[in-house]
C-alpha cells in the first residue's frame, strides 16, 4: 500500500498503524472466541454480518476505508474545522435529548438504522481538536486563569451533558483532558487539588456526613494543636488551615448532600453511588418506604448484576492461569459465564485464553501504544498536534487502565471500552479517527499548524 | 515553545506506567499467584458426567435370559421453550389437566431453572409412550423424551434370588470408597445384583462437559481427551432353571416354606423358592416405594429369603447324618438292631416314637423311627474312646459342620444365615458347666432342640449324601462370561470331602431313604419310574409359647444311582411332613428330570397342589388386624415410610440384609420368641432360638419415627 501510494504513505508513522492493527486483529478475535461455538461454520458467519465478531470485521473494513480518507484530508482541515467539529459534537449530544435511544440505562444513543451512534463517545475527537485548537492560539496564554478555566469549560462540557443523560463512565473520560493541560504548563497544584477533591468527594460518598464533619474537625484542631509554634509565627498558616477544614466541611456538609438530594435526580445519585458500591444515603427515606418493593428489588438486583459480572470476570480471568486454557478452549468464555463479555469485559477472553503471558502482552501492546503516541507528540513542531497527541494517550490510556481496573476487580463497574478490541462499531470507529488523525498530524510534523 | 514543559514528559510516562504496572501486579495476583479461580472455574464450567454402562445379563441354566436391561422413556421438558406447544393434546395424552399441567412447569422451574431440561413425567408406560412419539412433532422443541435403562425380569420369578436395584444410600458410600459410587447411582441391594455387583456393573466411563451459564452442557471438553469409555458389566450364566423355579412358585404359593433344589453333581442351584415371595418387577421401576412398603408389612414377611435366612429345626431329615456318624464312629453297623416299644426309655422320662418293632439302620430310616437314633447318639456320646462328654459332643458337632451345618455354606446368596449346631460350650452357657448329659438333649438326636438348619443346608446335606461323601459349595453361578476377574468364584470349585466313609456306609443310608419313599413315610413323594431317596420331617414348633402345627419337612435326592437333584422342600404349619412338602418335592424331581408332568393324575396333582392353602390362620389374623389399623390410623402410608426409614437406619448394605433390619424392628416390640417345644423336655428358660417369623406384626406408627433404638 505505501509503495502505491506514496502520496498516502509518505511521513506516515508505520508503528502505529501496525500497532493499531495488530491491536484491532486481536480484539476480532476476543469477540471470534467469546461467540465461537464448534457447530458454527467460521466462514458463513464471518461474513453473514449475524454475529458480533463478523459485524466488528466489517466495521474494521469501513475503518481501514476511513483511515485512507483521513490520510488524504489535509492537515489544515483540522485545525480549521477544530471549533466547528466540537460545535456539531455539543448540538448532537444535545440532540440526543431529544431523539436519543435508550440503551442500557442511558439515553445517549442516536439510532441511525445500521448502527447506534453514540455522540458522547464521537465528542471525544471534536474536544480533543477543539482544546488543542484553543491551546495552539498564539493569543492563548495558559499561566492565565481566564485561560486555564476556558480550557477546562471545552473539555468538561461534553461530559456535564454526558452525565445528564445518565451515561457517567463515558463522562469520566474526559477527565483524561487534564493531562495534556497539565503537559502544556496547568500547575500540579490543579491536579493535586483534583485530585485531592475526588479523594474528598468519593470519601464523601463513602462515609456519613457526621462522621466526616467530626473527622475533619478532629484532624484540624490536630494539626493546629502539634504545629502551634508555626501556627503561632504565621497567621496565614492558620487561615489556610481554618479554609480548607472550612471548605471540606462545606463540602461534606452542605455541597454534597444540597448536589444529591436537589441537583440530581434520585437515579443519577443512586447510579454514582452505585459506582463507588454504596447505597444513596440521601435518598429520601419516606420516598423509598412509600415506593414498592419491586424498585428496591430492582435496585437490590442491579447491584448484584455487577458484583456477579466482576466475580465472573475474576475467574475467568484468574482461571487462565500463567499460559491460559488455549484459544476457544476457554471454558468461561465458551460457557458464557461473564456478561458483557464481548463488550466491556472482553479482556476476560484474553486473561482466560492466554493466560498471565497473553495480557501481560497486551498490556504491554497497550504501553508501547501510548508510549509511542507521546513519542510522536513530542516530536511535533506545532503545539496544536502536540496537544492533539496527548489527548489521544491520555483518552487511550484512561480506557484501557480504568477498563482492564474493573476486569480485574480494581475499580467499580464503569461502562467504558476496551479500545479498538471491545466489540462495537461507535468505540471503533471514534478510535480509528483519533488515531488516524494523529498519524495525519504526524505526517505533517514539520508543517506549523495554526 | 515546545522545550517548555518537558520534563513533564517523563512524569506522564512513569505515571501511565506505574498505573500499568500495578494492573500487571493485579493480574499476576489472580493468575499466578492464587488458585482459587481455576477451582471456581471449574465448578461452574466443567460437568463430570458419568456414563453408565449396560449392566450385565443374567441367564439361566438354559441360557434364557432372566435379568437384562430394558429401554423405558422418560418425558423431558425445558420450561423456557414450552410456549408455542400444544399443550392440550400433551395433557389429554399424560391424562393429567391444564392446571395440574402449570403446576408441575411451574415447581420444575423452581427446581432446575427455566432453561435446564426437567423430567416432566418418569419411565413412562408403552402406550403412553406410543402416543407420545406419534405426536411428538407438535410438543418440540419444549419436550422430549429421554431413554433410561432399567432392568427388566423377562420372567416373573426368582424375586428372592435376582433382587433388585436401588439408589446407594451414605452407608453404602462409606463401605465402597474409592469405587467411583456417587450419590444417585444405583447398585444391587439384594440377591444376586448385590452379590456379583461388581461383575455386572461393568467399568463406568467419564465424559467431561463444557457447562454454560445456564447450567446446560454445551459440548464435550477437548473433544473428550480426558474422556474414559464405559465398559459394559459382564454377562452371567446361572444353574438356576427358571422353569423349575417358577413351577416350584406356582406349587409353594398359598402357602409359607421354602424349596431349595441343588445338582449335586455341581453344587449348582437349579431352585430357590421362598414363599410367599414377590414378582421381581415389583421392586424396579416407578411404583418400586409402594410395593416396598406393601411388601415390608405384609405378616408373612415376603422380603424374607427363607431358603437361606430362615433356620428350622430339621427334624427327621437329621436322622441321615446320625445314622452317618454313628456308623462312622463304629458304635453301629448297618445291621446293629435297636428295638423300639413306643418310646425311647434311656432317659427315664420316654420319648415317644410311632413305629414299635425292631429296626436296623435301613428300616430306622424308612420308618423314621425316634428311638432307634436315641439310641445310635447316645452310644457315640457316651463312647468311652471319648475321655469325656466334652469332647464327645465337639467331635459329634464337628461331623455335623463337616456335613455342611452349623456354619454358613457361603453361597452366593445374600443373607445366607449359618444355623447352629450345638457343642459343649452350648450346653455349658445353658446349664452350667457340666450339668447336663445326653438325656439332657435327647432330642437333638431326632433334630430338633438346638439344632437349627436353613433350607439350604438340608438340601446340601442331601447332596452330600447322594454323592456318597462330597460335596461342592451350593451356588447360583455357574459361569461369568470373560472369566471371574474378581475370584467370586473360586469357592466354588472346591469340592468338599469332610470324612473318609465307606460307599457301603451310604448304599445303607440310601437303601432307608429309598424304604421311605417305597414303603415309609414318603409314599406321597413317590416319582412314577424314577428312584428317589428321601426323608420326611415333621417339625414340632412353638409360636409365641403358643404349640403350632408342625412343620412339614422333606428332603430327597433322585435318581437314586445317578443323582441329578438334591432337594429340600419346608412348608411351614402344614403338618406332617408327608402330605405337603413330600408331594411338592415330587412334583419338583419330576419337573426337573423330565422336563414336565406326565400323566392327567399327576397334573391334577399339581392343581391340587398349587390351591392348597397352608398360610397360617395367624397370618390372616394380623392381616386383619392391620386393616382395623388402617381405619384407625388414616395414613398406612405415612406408617410405611416411617418404617422404610428404620429399615434403611439400620440396614447399611454390609451389615446384613431387610431381613435383619425386620428382625430388629421385631426386637424392638419385644416380639415373643419361638421356641421349639419337644414331647417329653420342658421348654427350656434360656435357649433362645431365634424367630422364623415374627409374632406381632409390627404396629405402624406414624409419628414413632423418632424413637428408633441403636440397633
């Protein structure tokens, strides 16, 4: 193909492409052996478009067709069309309250006919574009707050509407885009912070508000009582002190509960307690005692649903041993013990079939995937494909760490994919142009993109 | 403007791969380090099924088969897959309704899971079946029958012998570890199934499944790899004569006995009859509870192998052995007279005797004359070569256990009881040590007292004496079909030659067994053109402290110069021994060495026979007193099972048999025992004979089920 067209190929990066499809071959086989039965003829259901793993071959060659078209855009285009993409991205996602499909809980599907598109998942692209766009402006100057808080508005808006259509896993994501900020200059003492709220917030939703109102006001008076003498030197030392214990109790005792009982709807606050495996201590309890029965069966019902999907998950993975069972022999998989399996859990075939070697290769696969795209992004001349780049390992990475952390138990159940190996064509599809455009970027490494 | 910020470079890679490598430890963790997944793993996703092979035939000594294995259907159902069926045609067909119908889906739900086939209706009946495979079309997907061997009894006869079935129960489990038996298989329980278990269970195979989510098996694993074949159990051929048995259960029936028939030529068994006994079938297949229960209440105790697990005293058919040892020990000739008065006078007190005249050995015999064998063991008690009676008595019992009595025979019958022959440590426990001398059991002499035989034993006594001094361990095998792997046999093909005596010794013997059925008590015995010698028996018995009418005994073996058939026939309270058991003995050689009954008056002799009824009134007492019960008691059924319960406790298939669990039910209502009463001996306080059936019929009690003693 590079011989060929060498108008295509020239400044491609070829690792990547082959990482890329060697990536997507063994995810066409995870879902081969999860939907493989013995009776079944491989050829008739390869290409009967029946079973999921002849529908995700035939999505790879709709991706091969687009990542041609992709090479051949020219680089400027994205940088032009930067605003514009994530301006459709909003109005689709925005669509999608409208006419949106509800799929597994989460109204953020739009049905085209062949496929559900998922615009939250597409908005990736469009914000990634969109923030590098923002970051490459040469008026941009990212020590400034006006500036930081505009990029932190396009990267979290997506996923604020995200989460109002109750679809949070995919929201998360974007929190990926702190990464190529904190590349481009954000201060640690953001991310420090972040992540000193989440520390907060998920405490907050793991233990009562009393508890933690006590607990804060303990730690305080401690560290005022064993620190005194600086306490007593420097006033500004107590005042941070007395503001952070100020602010934590706020936002234990009045943020939080204000957030879950009038901000969200009871769903959306179970749903989030659900992910840190905690009932909604904020639900209304006359509401609960007045509702019937069948709900908190259901809700009874969906948390087991999850405990029992990570429990199948731990032995199929755990079953595969150090060499694993072999390919199609795995009897988990064969026996289709883990749900999902050939979505969101689909890295359980590989545990299963391949063993400790096999997804320790693919984790590897996956490092030197991103390893390479930070490679890449730092070879850039324009800061637009730098940004660009980091986005796209911050989003690989973010996936596949939080996925394979659920498999194997790490994390609470959260709905996102595997890249390029879970089955589905909107996961695919957003993968193959994140990459690919970054492969067209690179070829035009030399060029100054504005 | 790119040189800025750089470094951060390297922190966003050792963050990355730190978070990977904590995953990898992760992995590592649950793949390498911890084994408890694989085990889950295959708990749910592996299924060892076992394969059982085909048991093996049996055939009988005219190679028809008379235990085999037989096809019976089971109807299935997969609950999720029921919609769409016509269901009402299905229903017309079981003749069961919609309702009942919704009810037995619904409860297989809760059983096995909507999508695990079900057994919707078990071992259905052929026609039922007919109906059903016609129109099987309109019942699929949701239904389908399943094949399920059972074993089938070609004949209805030799229930006692063949036994039957059942599942392994704990104690069971516990006594075969090892063998590969799990919980639900099914092994021999009685009989000849539980004897030769080992030969006719064949090899059980392996096959190892994938298993689904759903609990369904999908398909072998590795393509069966790991897989080990069933080998079917091995065929056996029996000496049993199945026309014979079945002719001697159609003359026993109505009435309580045993027939037991031996070539003694082979030691093989031709017939085993206890009676009453119980169709085969009735304790395999679907109805197997009822019939049980039916069948372990019934007052004359048909579960009761009587050919062997019963013991009477053998009466006049003992005088034979006597005669043999008194000749043995030198204390007679042949020709040594004894004069009989009308009672045997040695002891003081008489014993009476019916045949007054002076008798030698062969007229002794003929006329079972009682004094004449008083006589014959008092000489070999109280022979001086003995120092003293001690030793006399243990070298007299040690005749009689040569003869095959007083221990177990060791057929391949279960149950098999060993009888008692007394010795000086009996009569020691009894009456102190010392304290008794021959008078003190005279009446062993004639066989009764202490002596107790089973059936068995007196027909291998007749064995023993038709061939003259030998004999070949009783059995039903006769051969296993690629070879006795296991060495059941080997027992078998020993010939056992106790004592070195003289055929002149037996000619005398056979000359008084001939007298007897010439001219003696045995005249009704008598086969048309063939020489049979034989022995009556008449014994005296006690129900309850209660005097019963007497059992009737016979045994004989024919022809006389070249014995084919040694037999033993009991009819219990049918009196003297010549009008019952003499004639079905009869009936029996004739059957056997001629193939059938000759002649309109023989064959009305068998009619006459077969509708004799001797039951015991007793028995006809308890059955109407358990139908009183049953009125008062509204469940018989709940009784039932209580009882099958106790039975169950306290049977374990090594310990012994049904037999002996009832005896221990029996215990347990202090069950009087029966003791043997003789003419002119006091009943004895201390002998404890132990019971040949029960005298009270064990009262059913429905709530009792608790209180069961440690038996």
């Amino acid at each position: 193909m590079n011989q060929r067209n060498s108008s295509i190929g020239k400044g491609v990066d070829w690792v990547m492409v082959w990482l890329y499809a060697i990536l997507v071959m063994v995810g066409l086989l995870c879902i081969f052996s999860v939907e493989y039965r013995s009776t079944d003829s491989v050829i008739n259901s390869f290409l009967g478009f029946k079973k999921n793993y002849s529908k995700q071959f035939f999505f790879f060659v709709f991706c091969i067709v687009l990542a041609t078209f992709i090479l051949l855009i020219d680089s400027k285009l994205f940088t032009a069309t930067a605003n514009f993409s994530y301006l459709t991205g909003i109005v689709l996602i925005l669509l999608t309250f409208v006419i949106g499909k509800e799929i597994k809980g989460s109204k953020s599907w739009i049905p085209l006919g062949f496929m559900n598109l998922q615009p939250v998942e597409l908005c990736k692209i469009f914000t990634s574009l969109a923030l590098s766009k923002f970051l490459s402006m040469p008026e941009t100057n990212f020590t400034k707050p006006k500036s930081q808080l505009i990029a932190a508005a396009i990267s979290f808006l997506p996923a604020v509407l995200s989460i109002a259509q109750g679809e949070t896993g995919l929201a998360l994501v974007y929190f990926s885009f702190l990464i190529p900020m904190y590349r481009e200059g954000l201060p640690p003492g953001y991310l420090i912070t972040g992540a000193a709220m989440a520390v907060l917030l998920v405490i907050s939703l793991l233990f009562s508000t009393k508890t933690l109102l006590i607990a804060f006001l303990v730690v305080a008076v401690l560290f005022i009582f064993f620190n005194r003498r600086q306490v007593k030197r420097s006033n500004s030392l107590l005042a941070m002190v007395v503001i952070i214990w100020a602010f934590c109790s706020v936002f234990v005792g009045v943020l939080v509960p204000f957030t879950f009982k009038h901000v969200f709807k009871p769903y959306q606050a179970d749903r989030i307690f659900s992910m840190v495996g905690v009932d909604n201590p904020f639900a209304d309890k006359n509401a609960i005692d007045l509702s019937n029965p069948e709900e908190l069966k259901e809700k009874k019902k969906k948390t087991d649903q999850q405990n029992y999907n990570v429990k199948q998950s731990k032995i199929a993975i755990g079953s595969g041993g150090v060499l694993g069972k072999g390919f199609l022999k795995g009897t988990q998989t064969q026996g289709d013990f883990v749900p999902e399996q050939h979505t969101d859990f689909i890295f359980t075939s590989v545990g299963e079939n391949f063993g400790f070697w096999g997804s320790t290769l693919l984790m590897l696969l996956y490092l030197s995937i991103i390893f390479r795209i930070i490679t890449l992004a730092e070879r850039q001349r324009s800061t637009f494909s730098r940004v660009y780049a980091y986005c796209v390992a911050a989003i690989l990475f973010f996936h596949v760490a939080v996925n394979i952390c659920v498999t194997v138990g790490l994390a609470p159940v959260i709905g996102i994919t595997l890249p390029l190996l879970s089955y589905g064509g909107s996961s695919l599809i957003t993968f193959t142009i994140l990459i690919f455009i970054l492969i067209r970027l690179d070829a035009d490494r030399q060029m100054v993109l504005r | 403007m790119s040189v800025f910020n750089q470094s951060r470079k390297s922190v966003i890679q050792l963050v990355f791969g730190g978070i990977f490598v904590v995953i990898i430890l992760q992995l590592a963790n649950l793949q390498v380090f911890s084994s408890k997944y694989k085990v889950m793993a295959d708990d749910q996703g592996k299924f060892r099924k076992v394969v059982y092979p085909d048991r093996g035939i049996v055939y009988d000594r005219k190679k028809k088969a008379i235990l085999q294995n037989q096809t019976i259907y089971d109807l299935m159902v997969v609950p999720n897959k029921v919609r769409g069926v016509d269901t009402a045609s299905l229903c017309r067909i079981l003749g069961i309704d919609t309702a009942v119908f919704n009810k037995r889906i619904v409860e297989l739900i809760i059983k096995n899971g909507r999508a695990r086939p079900s057994t919707f209706d078990a071992l259905l009946s052929d026609e039922k079946m007919a109906m059903l495979n016609e129109g099987m079309y309109k019942f699929v997907p949701g239904f389908y029958l399943q094949e399920r061997p059972v074993r089938s009894y070609p004949i209805d006869a030799g229930g006692n012998i063949l036994g039957y079935l059942s599942e392994v129960d704990t104690n069971f489990l516990k006594a075969h570890k090892g063998e590969g038996y799990q919980i639900g298989d099914y092994a021999g329980k009685t009989g000849l199934e539980r004897t030769y278990e080992k030969v006719l269970m064949g090899q059980r195979g392996i096959e190892y499944w994938k298993r689904d989510n759903k609990n369904r098996l999908t398909e072998r694993f590795e393509n069966g790899q790991y897989d080990t074949a069933a080998i079917a159990g091995d065929n056996m051929h029996l000496s049993l004569d199945i026309a014979l048995q079945e002719f001697g259960e159609t003359l026993m029936q109505n009435k309580v006995g045993a027939v037991v028939a031996i070539d003694p030529r082979t030691g093989g068994v031709l017939a085993m009859i206890s009676s009453p006994t119980f169709k085969p079938k009735y304790l395999t297949g679907a109805d197997r509870k009822k019939h049980y229960a039916e069948l372990l209440l019934n007052p004359a105790l048909p579960l009761l192998n009587r050919t062997v697990n019963a013991k009477y005293a053998p009466g006049s058919t003992f005088k034979t052995l006597q005669g043999l040892i008194g000749l043995h020990e030198g204390v007679i000739t042949p020709s040594t007279p004894f004069s009989c008065s009308g009672a045997f006078y040695g002891c003081g007190k008489p014993m009476r005797c019916l045949d007054p005249g002076v008798w030698s050995l062969k007229g002794a015999i003929t006329h079972s004359c009682n004094t004449y064998f008083a006589n014959v063991m008092q000489r070999v008690i109280n022979n001086p070569k003995y120092p003293n009676l001690d030793s006399s008595l243990n070298q007299w019992a040690r005749y009689m256990h040569a003869f095959g009595l007083g221990h177990r025979l060791g057929i391949d019958v279960p149950t098999e009881r060993s009888g008692s022959i007394p010795n000086a440590a009996t009569y020691d426990k009894i009456y102190g040590d010392g304290h008794w001398n021959f008078c003190t059991f005279r009446s062993v002499s004639i066989g009764q007292g202490e002596v107790e035989t089973t059936p068995l034993q007196v027909a291998n006594e007749m064995a023993y004496l038709a061939n003259k001094g030998w004999f070949i361990t009783p059995h039903m095998v006769d051969s296993i079909e690629g070879g006795d792997k296991f060495g059941l046999m080997d027992k078998f093909k020993e010939k056992h030659q106790p004592l070195e005596i003289s055929d002149s010794v037996f000619e005398a013997v056979h000359d008084g067994m001939q007298g007897v059925m010439d001219g003696g008590t045995g005249r009704f015995a008598q086969v048309p053109g063939i020489v049979v010698c034989g022995k009556t028996g008449t014994v005296e018995n006690a129900y309850g402290g209660v005097k019963q009418k007497d059992h009737a005994f016979f045994a004989a073996f024919a022809p006389r110069d070249n014995p084919q058939i040694a037999i033993a026939v009991i009819c219990e309270n049918a009196g003297f021994g010549s009008t019952s058991a003499a004639p079905i003995a009869s009936l029996m050689i004739e059957k056997y060495l001629r193939d059938s009954i000759a002649g309109p008056e023989r064959k009305a002799k068998v009619e006459q026979i077969a509708n004799l009824n001797l039951i015991p009134p007793r028995i006809y007492k308890e059955l109407r007193r358990m139908d009183s019960i049953r009125h008062v008691k509204d469940s018989i059924y709940q009784a039932s099972k209580g009882y099958i319960k106790i039975v169950k406790d306290s049977m374990g298939l090594d310990a012994d048999d049904e037999a002996d669990a009832m005896d221990k039910v029996k215990n347990r209502k202090d069950a009087k025992k029966e003791t043997p009463v003789k003419d002119s001996t006091p009943v004895k306080p201390k002998t404890k004979i132990e019971a040949v059936l029960p005298d009270n019929k064990v009262k059913p009690e429905a709530t009792d089920t608790t209180k069961i003693p440690e038996v």
